[in-house]
C-alpha cells in the first residue's frame, strides 16, 4: 500500500508542476479578451472548489485504508455493526448541495455574461462578422466593410464582435479560445458569438466539432489589430483584392481545403445566412437579439418557408459534386 | 453497390484482419470438429437457458470486444504519439475513434455488466433463475448477433465514420455515403432490443422472485443497483429504438428527419442519442456501484454504511439522469436559461455521488480491511472515479464547457470516470465471482501486477489528456502539427496507453494460468461473504438452490453464519421444475443477424425473407408447449451430497 | 407448479402471473417508445419543406371509420375476456373473432390512406413532416399487423386446447396490448388528425 499512497503523492505533484510551467501553453486559461477572461475566471474558481472536495476524500481515504487494514488488527477482532448516522449522512448531503448551490450562483451569472456583449462594451455598436464553415474551411464575410475573407479572420481590439455561425453542411464548432468559448454552427439556423479582443495579437481559431475527413485541417487564424491597423487591412482588401462572385463562391464551397483567401464583396447578396434576424429589423439592439438567439431552437416552425431552402439545393449539389 | 466495393479493400491492416479472422474460424472450426465437442458447443452453450451460463457468454463476448476495442485504442494512441504521424489516415483514424466508442459502450460494458447480472442476481436473491429463461436467451442471442453485425463492418463495406454519437447531417447518406452507418443503426438496433428485453426480464425478476424474507430493503447492493439500472434501461432504451429507426429510414428509405432539406432538423438527432444517451452512462455506472458496494463490505468485514441513503442515492441518479441531456450540446446556443438549467441538474448528480463516496468510506470505518485483488479495484476506483466526477462537475458549469467541450479535456473526463467506474467495477466483479462461477480463485499474485499495471498504465494515459484539453486540443483530430506543442503530453500518454495494454494481457493470462494451477475451492465461500449467492456450492448446481433459502436479514448469509441461524429449512428435498433448453433462440439471433445485413446493403428480397423468418419463429414459440423438466428429489440429493460432503 | 385458485385463470400460477407482469413493464416500454415518436411528430409537423401540409392531406372520413373500427374491436377484446372468464369459449373465439376481423378492417383503411397519400405525391422522402407522419402512423400500424397474426395463433390455440393456464394467460396478454394500441390511436387521433385539421 505504501507504494500506493507515495505514487499518488508524485502524480498529484507532477500534475501541479505541469499546471503551473504550462500556464502559457494552455490558451483556455491565457485569455485576450473578456469573454475568455470570464471563463478562465470560472473554471479557475471551480478548480479551487474542486481540490477542496477532493482534498477531504482524500484525507479521508488515506485514514481509512492506513488505520483499518487488517494486518494491523488481531486476528479476533470483529468490526462492528454499523447502520449509519444520521447527522453525519446529513454533513455530507448539506455541505455538497451548498457547494452545488455556489456553483450553481457562479454558472448562471457567468454563462450570462458571455452570452451577452460583454460588461463595458454594450454602447458599442458591433462588427457584424458571418462566419460559415463549408467542407474543411470557413467563410468570413464583412456585410459592414462589404468584403470576405477565407481561413482568416482580422477583427479590431476593443471593439465587440458579433459573429454569425452558419453551417454549409456538417455541424461545426467555432473557437477561439484565447478570445471566449465555443459555439455550433448549423445548417438550418444562425447562431451568434459576441467576442471582444482586448489584446493584439494572431490567435488560434478552429473548428471544435468533428466534421469529416479534413476535420484536423479546420483552423483559422484570427488577428486582432488595432482599429487604425484594421482599417488600414480593410482598404488594402478592398484596393487588391477580387470580387467574389457567385460562381467564384460556389467553386470554392466544392473545394475541400483551401489556403487564404481575400474578396472585395461577400456572398450573403445571393447566398444569404439561413434565417438571418438582422435583415427583419433586429439590428442594433444587442440585447433582444441575444435573448432571441435563446429562443431560436424552439421555433424553427416557419423556417421551411425561408428562402434558404433555395440555398440548400444548391450547396447540396455542390457537395455531392465535392465527394 | 458493386461487388469490388463489397470487401473494404487497400489497407494490408485490414488484409490482415481478414487472414486472421479467416485463420481463427477455421481453427475453431477444425478444433471443435477434431475434439468432438459440436454436440458440447450446442447441448451445453448454445442452447442454455441457464442464467449462469448466459452470463458467462456475455463476459466472454464482452472480453473479446474489449480486445478489439483496445486494438483500436491503441492504434489511435499510435497514431498520436507524435506529430503529423502517418501511421493511420484521416479516414482510417475516423472510422477507428468511431468503432472504438461504440465497441466499448454497447459491446463490452454493457453485456460485462449484464454479463454480471444475470450470474449473480439470481443467486443474490435466492431464486432458481431468472423470471423469463428463454428470454434471457434470446436476449443474449439478439446482443451477439448485433456485435457481430456491427464487428463485420470492419471487413465488409466499411466501418462507421461520424463518431459514436453519429451526428447529423454528418451520419446522412449525404457526408457519409459508406454502409458503415447502416451498419451502425441496424446491429445497435438488433442488440438494442435484446437489452430492452433484458430490462423487462431482471425487473421482474428482482421484484417478484425473492426468497422469502428478502424484503426490498435486505436486498444486496448489486441488486439494488441492477434493478435501478434496468428501470433506467426500460425508460431510456426505447428512445435509442426510436433514434435508430429514423436513422435507418433517413439513409435506407430516404427519409427527412434529419436532412438539411425539406424540413430535416439536425439537432433533433442529437437531443434523440443524448436523452438515451445520459442515462445509458448511468447503466453501465451504477451496477459498478453496486458491486463496489458488496465488495468493499465483504473485504471490511462490515455491513454497509447508510444502506438506505445508498439506495435513495442511486434512486436520485437515475431520476436525474433523464434531466440532464442537453449538457451535452450547451454549444448549440439555446441560451443561458436553458444552459442554465441543465448545468444545475448536471451538478445536482455530484450530491448523490458524494453521498456513496462517503458511505463507502465509512463503510472501511472499524473495518478490518484486507486487499484481495477485488478489493484493490475498490480502493483504486474511490480517488480514481472522485477526481473524474469533480471534472464533470466543472464539465457542467455552461460557461467553461463552452471551452472544454470537444476538446482533450472532456475525453480525459469521460475516461476518467468510465475507466474507474465501470472497467474497474466489472474487472472487481469478475474477481470477485470468478470462484463462483468456476470453483477456483483467480492467482492472486498475477491479479495484483495486473492491477498495478492498469492503474499506472490508466493515470499516465489520461491525466496528460487534461491538460492537452487546456492547451486547445480538440477531440477526434487525426494530425496535428508539431507547433501546436502537443507532441510531449501525447507521447506520455500513448506510453501509458501501452502500459494499460500490458496490464489486460497480464489480466487474460491469469485466467489461463488459474486454470492450471489455482487451487479448487471446496466450500463455497472463499472469501468469507455475507450474500447468498456464497450459501450454494461453487461452480453452481444448474438448480442453484437445492432448497429456498430462508432471508431474516440484510446479508442473510453472513447473518447465518454468525447466528448459527440455518438458511435452509430442515427436511427432504423436493423436486426442482427446470426449463428445457432450446435452439430457437440461437436461430432467432442468426436470422436477425441475416435481417440486418441484408438491410444494411438495401437488398430488399432477402431482408424480408429474413423478417418473414422472424416471424415464423415467433409464431413457432407461441404454438410450442413445452413444460420444462424437472429434477427428482433424490438426484437432487445425490448432487448436494458430491458437491457438500455430508452436510446439510 | 404453485396454483392459486382464488385467482383468474389467467394468474393462477406463477409462472403466469409474472408473464402478465412484465408484460406491463413492455408496455411501459411501449409507451416511452410511442411518446418518442409524437415528440418527433410535434417537433417536426409543421416542418412540411416543399411539400403538402396536414391539412391539404388528411381526410377525416377515413379516419372516423379508422377510429370507429378501432374503438368497437377494443370493446369486443373485452367481452371476449369477459367470455372467457366465464369459461365459454365459443363466445370468446366469436368476440375474438370480430376484435381481429374489425383490426383487418383498419388496416384495410390505412393502408387505403397511404396509397392515396403515395398517389397525392405525399411520401416518406417528401419533407420531414411526412417522414414523421408515415413513421408514427406506420409504427402503430405494424403493432397492429402484428396484433393480428397473434391474436389469430391465439385463436388456433384456443380452439385447439379450450381454456387453460396458458392460452387464457396469453388471451388477457393479448388484450392489454389491443387496449394499448387503442389508447395509442387516440393520442394520434387527438395529436395527428385533429390538431392538423384545426
């Protein structure tokens, strides 16, 4: 048994050494903006709550498999009947339901928040970003700046960002993690992400939810800029780039994996966003919309009439063609 | 479909598991042929209705798919190993995740535990055998039968890609134009109702089989959870029945459930699997519980701690456990009230738990504890399975699981509890009731390096899988790339993967050699138990009981023993009614078997050619009139006097 | 055998009384099976794509007829348990009889239904809303086929073997299950038909 007990000593230590020279690898607690702050914040609190837990099962175990083995009683020794105890059955249903309860206080708080525009940043009125991921690749289109990139996203810090996730098949996760959690993206409905970066800096994006076969090669840079930076990449788009044009979009949604990619207008003109709110005068006020989006998976009911069923025929199409 | 598309061809790993699957049915059938043993195979095995030996079935089927499961670990773990390894390709490394999930699932924790079930519970609670014999027959039959369907695939049209939880449109015919997804909802289908049967089967028999006196409240504690598990069975399985069917017309029949066209709804897919799905995990969890509980107050020499609160505690879990599927998807963007709510019910499931972790604890409280290689599962589970289940409660809070999920950090977890829990609990119970079963010990020593292996092979695989989580690695990614930095964790990892490896083959070697050289158990009891199931002779007359024991307590035999209190009443024997054995059900599983690959190939004759044949057996068991058998007293006699020398 | 003759035939041992025990917990089963499907029904029923709606489809005198047959051969499975209790058998077979025939004749209906729904160019493959109306009325439907050709293999048997432990046992099994399915037409009754014509 010792060896036991010295075993889970060392794990426990390699595990703390590993946590505390790791800090800067691990992106989920390296967070660069508010949403991630936020979460970084809260699984850091739950890890805490969580050692104590463990910390008194532990002491516990340990107690018990040190001074009850048999080895160490006589042989005519004859353990005892026990029932249970009421108050100490109670302890330990009480103090667990507080823990529960706290917990419970911290997630709804904080799954609040980043569901919404982050604290501070709620006057601001929001980049408007379409994120949508086809085949191995994703999709971002600037309705605001009327351009479109492919496989990278730039945004400007300190400005709240609404992304617009929408799948052309598969579904997809969108993460960076670094900025806040993940979010699906679907076929059938527009999910939103409001993300802020606080930082400058190339982040790690990727697709989180498995897709197929080129599902490890789904990850995107996201380069957050200052807005006098970001403007200026806008307009080197805008002065170099090509027109996407519809032909040009349905090629590339046929095509598995691409590299980079920059456009001078954005594919929601002829292929638009499956029920897509912004365009029924839901714009602006932030605050509807994200309790809208909490709706949205109850009443897809009149989604068969949306025009998007125009759009599935066609990436279908396409994505036969793709295989 | 073509007939050169018909065998999965190009890969000289699957070449040689079809050499190799076509060499071992060809010794087994030249070894069964040159040692006569064909009339053995079908008198003794495949036509028994025996609970003892249905059960054994299912934990030898389920050690096989617990051998093809672990090849598949450890290819993908190969894989991982280091970066951008081209050991396996996107395909292969889909298909194998893919298998892997649902092989350990529905092919070996499930059928180990009902595999535990249906040899001990009828010996816990006295009776003769289960309440439906034959049913359980057929259940087994249905199981095997699906496995077989669902192993086929790896050689034949190709195996499942979308993950075990197949998602939509990912699993439509669309993205995933294989058979192996026909493959996938048919043989869970076929095995799926063999364990709705099973459900039907152990409620009625744990409700309304007991010997006298076993009220519900003495009832052992591997009883109380199998009950529990095969209500959760009863309520959950049927809504896989359902998921699977649409599955199956959507890419047979070319339905629209879950399309992206014409009305289809993906996510209604993933709310269907999950709210099967959650209380599935609970399935195979609980009935680990239970045989923890037996164990750990066998080797304290103790009662267990809060018998009630630890019945009332899994009655909660299993409540709960149809409250908390959506967890599985809060990504999906229902919103924080919704999110909100299911992150609640998810950690409510940690109070409950807790309450047997620390009545187990307690249970070692004044015990006198001595480490057999049962008991040191147990030992091992408790800080195993507690660090895994504070991972889940931090899982739960919706906020951070929008940074967990898919990721490293969510497997880790799952294994962390599924390894611990539900492995270690039937690799307990398999210790345990080994003598039980075949009237010697599993060595002791062997058992013990075994052990240690697995537990260090386990914590070295997964720990590192923590962190990768955190550091942003997603779950199912074939590649990455050595900048990533997640090369040094991997590598760790598939080195404990390795190690875990070792430690199973260790564990299989025991049986051999036990076989060889254990000792053969004389009374019954070796391990000075306190249920009945330790009060008959082992290996266990056919009859179980040659007389209905008497229960005045919980742990009525540990009562009898120390009271002096006979459990059997005092007189001649009587004489025992015993079911026939029959073939039916054996033929039933073949035909269901055929039924299914025929539809998984859309060949449409002969699949209701099959369904017909289902039928006809079906109608063939209604009109049979078949009364059993029975066993005289005085043979009776003759057995118990071989098997116990002179007393009783 | 333990008899116990203060029972119904149909419980008398326990053999039997364990039979129609879980045969209950089945049809627990059953239910959570049944409910899955209306909540895929009520998930997807307005979902109709390009295709028709409920209410361009149903047509509610076949249905009536449906509900009419059902309803009567559900209370004759009764009277025939009744019979059956009173030891008379050959009014048993009768009402027995007429519960299989009065079943055929539903069938009869619905698979009328579905020819005519295939015809109007409302099927399986249409749009989700059809996918779910055919599965659901469908799964009722082969319940009932299969209803059928027990209840006739329990006829043969009675007619065969008169009254005994065993085929009054599967007689009174047969009849919760006829009940079931009747219970079952209603909610389809109430949640397909009505619901989709208002």
């Amino acid at each position: 048994m010792k060896n036991k007990k010295r075993w889970l000593f060392t794990s426990i230590l390699i595990s703390i050494i590993m946590l505390l020279s790791g800090c800067n690898s691990m992106v989920v607690l390296n967070p660069k903006g508010p949403v991630a702050k936020t979460q970084s914040d809260t699984i850091i609190f739950s890890i805490l709550m969580m050692a104590f837990v463990l910390l008194v099962v532990y002491i516990l175990f340990v107690v018990m498999l040190t001074k009850y083995r048999a080895s160490k009683t006589s042989d005519d020794y004859e353990p005892p009947h026990m029932e249970g105890n009421k108050w100490l059955e109670l302890i330990w249903t009480v103090i667990p339901i507080i823990i529960v309860a706290i917990l419970s206080v911290v997630t709804v708080r904080t799954t609040n928040a980043v569901e919404k525009v982050p604290a501070g940043y709620e006057t601001q009125k929001p980049l408007v970003i379409y994120a949508a991921s086809s085949n191995w690749k994703w999709h971002f289109s600037y309705p605001e700046e009327n351009i479109e990139t492919v496989n990278y996203v730039n945004i400007p810090t300190n400005r709240p960002v609404e992304f617009r996730l929408y799948s052309y098949g598969p579904i997809t996760s969108f993460w960076v993690p670094q900025l806040g959690g993940q979010k699906y993206a679907m076929s059938d409905m527009v999910t939103k992400l409001n993300l802020v970066a606080e930082h400058e800096g190339s982040f790690m994006g990727k697709n989180s939810n498995f897709s197929g076969k080129g599902f490890a090669q789904m990850e995107f840079e996201v380069l957050a800029q200052t807005p006098a930076e970001y403007s200026k990449w806008v307009k080197d788009v805008k002065d170099t780039a090509p027109k996407l044009t519809e032909e040009e979009f349905n090629k590339l949604l046929k095509t598995e994996i691409v590299g980079r990619k920059s456009y001078t207008s954005t594919h929601l003109g002829f292929a638009p966003a499956p029920m897509d709110m912004s365009e029924h005068g839901h714009d602006g006020d932030s605050k509807t919309e994200s309790t809208d989006s909490g709706k949205e998976p109850m009443d897809h009911s009149d989604m068969s009439n949306m025009d998007h069923s125009n759009m599935d025929m066609k990436d279908h199409s396409s994505m036969e063609s793709g295989h | 479909m073509k007939w050169d598309e018909f065998f999965v061809t190009g890969e000289p790993m699957i070449y040689g598991a079809m050499v190799s699957i076509v060499l071992v049915s060809i010794a087994i059938l030249v070894g069964l042929t040159y040692f006569k043993k064909w009339g053995y195979l079908w008198r003794e095995w495949l036509t028994t209705v025996d609970h003892k030996r249905i059960g054994v079935m299912y934990i030898l089927s389920a050690l096989i798919m617990l051998f093809r499961g672990g090849v598949d670990a450890l290819l993908m773990r190969t894989q991982l190993a280091v970066p951008e390894s081209g050991f396996l390709d996107s395909q292969h490394y889909n298909e194998i995740f893919t298998t892997h999930g649902v092989i350990m699932i529905l092919f070996m924790a499930m059928p180990f535990v009902i595999g535990l079930m249906n040899v001990v519970v009828p010996l816990q609670i006295g009776a003769r055998d289960v309440a439906f014999p034959r049913l359980n027959a057929v259940s087994f039959w249905l199981f095997f039968a699906g496995a077989m369907l669902f192993n086929i695939s790896f050689v034949i049209g190709g195996s499942p890609d979308a993950g075990w939880s197949a998602y939509f449109p990912l699993a439509s015919l669309e993205f995933s134009p294989t058979v192996g997804n026909n493959f996938y909802s048919l043989a869970l289908q076929i095995s799926g109702i063999g364990t709705l049967m099973t459900g039907v089967n152990f409620i009625v028999t744990i409700l309304k089989m007991r010997a006298p006196g076993m009220k519900l409240m003495r009832m052992p504690m591997f009883t109380w959870s199998v009950l529990i598990t095969n209500v959760i069975i009863l309520f959950a399985f049927p809504v896989l029945t359902v998921a699977l069917a649409l599955m199956m017309f959507d890419r047979i029949f070319g339905s629209q459930f879950f399309t992206m066209a014409n009305g289809g709804m993906d996510m209604l897919w993933a709310n269907l699997f999950w709210v099967w799905g959650h209380p599935e995990v609970y399935i195979v969890i609980l009935p680990a519980f239970g045989i923890f509980s037996d164990i750990i107050s066998t080797f304290s020499k103790k009662n267990l701690y809060g018998y009630k609160s630890m019945v009332f505690s899994m009655v909660i879990i299993s409540l709960l456990s149809f409250l908390v599927w959506a967890h599985h998807f809060y990504t999906m963007g229902a919103g924080a009230m919704v999110n909100g709510f299911f992150s609640i019910t998810t950690m409510l499931i940690a109070v409950p738990t807790g309450v047997k972790i620390f009545n187990w604890l307690f249970t070692l409280r004044k015990g006198k504890i001595s480490f057999t290689s049962p008991m040191l599962y147990a030992m091992a589970f408790i800080p195993i399975f507690t660090f895994g289940g504070v991972t889940g409660v931090m899982l739960a809070m919706a906020s951070a699981d929008y940074q967990y999920h898919n990721t490293m950090f969510l497997v880790a977890h799952f294994h962390y509890v599924l390894i611990p829990g539900t492995v270690f609990g039937v690799l307990a119970g398999l210790h345990y009731w080994f003598p039980k079963l075949f009237g010697f010990r599993l060595n002791e020593a062997r058992a013990k390096l075994a052990f240690w292996l697995i537990v260090v092979g386990f914590n070295v695989a997964f720990m590192p899988l923590f962190f990768l989580g955190l550091q942003g690695m997603t779950r199912r990614m074939y590649t990455y790339s050595a900048d990533t930095g997640f090369g040094p964790l991997n590598f760790i990892a598939t080195i404990g993967a390795f190690v875990l490896a070792i430690g199973f083959v260790v564990l299989c070697y025991n049986f051999y050699y036990s076989f060889r050289h254990s000792p053969r158990d004389e009374h019954g009891d070796p391990w000075d138990a306190r249920t009945l199931e330790w009060s008959t002779p082992s290996p266990v007359p056919v009859y179980n009981f040659a007389k209905v024991p008497h229960v005045e307590s919980q742990d009525a035999f540990w009562h009898s023993k120390k009271h002096n209190a006979p459990l059997y009443k005092e007189g001649p024997y009587e004489e025992i009614h015993m079911p026939n054995n029959s073939g039916q059900p054996f033929i039933l599983g073949v035909i269901m078997f055929f039924a299914g690959f025929f539809l998984v190939f859309s060949w449409f004759t002969p699949a209701i050619i099959a369904g017909v044949g289902v039928v006809i057996m079906l109608a063939l068991r209604s009109f049979e009139r078949d009364h059993g058998y029975h066993i005289s007293a005085k043979e009776i006699a003759a057995t118990e006097q071989k098997l116990r020398g002179d007393s009783v | 055998m333990k008899i116990n003759d203060a029972l119904p035939l149909e419980y008398r041992t326990e053999e039997n009384s364990n039979k129609i025990f879980g045969f209950w917990l089945f049809l627990g089963a059953e239910i959570v099976l049944f409910s899955t499907l209306f909540a895929v029904y009520l998930t997807l029923w307005n979902r109709t794509g390009s295709g028709p709606t409920g209410k361009e489809l149903f047509e509610i005198n076949g249905v009536i007829w449906e509900t009419v047959l059902l309803l009567t051969s559900s209370f004759t499975c009764g009277l025939g348990i009744h019979a059956m209790r009173l030891g008379m058998k050959k009014p048993m077979m009768i009402f027995f009889g007429i519960t299989l025939l009065l079943g055929l004749g539903f069938l009869g209906i619905e698979i009328t239904e579905f020819v005519n729904y295939v015809h109007e160019g409302a099927t399986l493959q249409t749009s989700a809303f059809l996918s779910s109306l055919f599965v659901l009325l469908g799964t009722h439907g082969l319940h009932v086929t299969m209803g059928f050709l027990w209840g006739t293999g329990i006829l043969i048997q009675i007619k065969r073997q008169g009254f005994t432990d065993e085929t009054a046992n599967k007689s009174f099994i047969f009849s919760l299950y006829w009940h079931f399915l009747d219970v079952v037409w209603i909610f389809i009754f109430s949640f397909v038909y009505l619901k989709g014509l208002m």
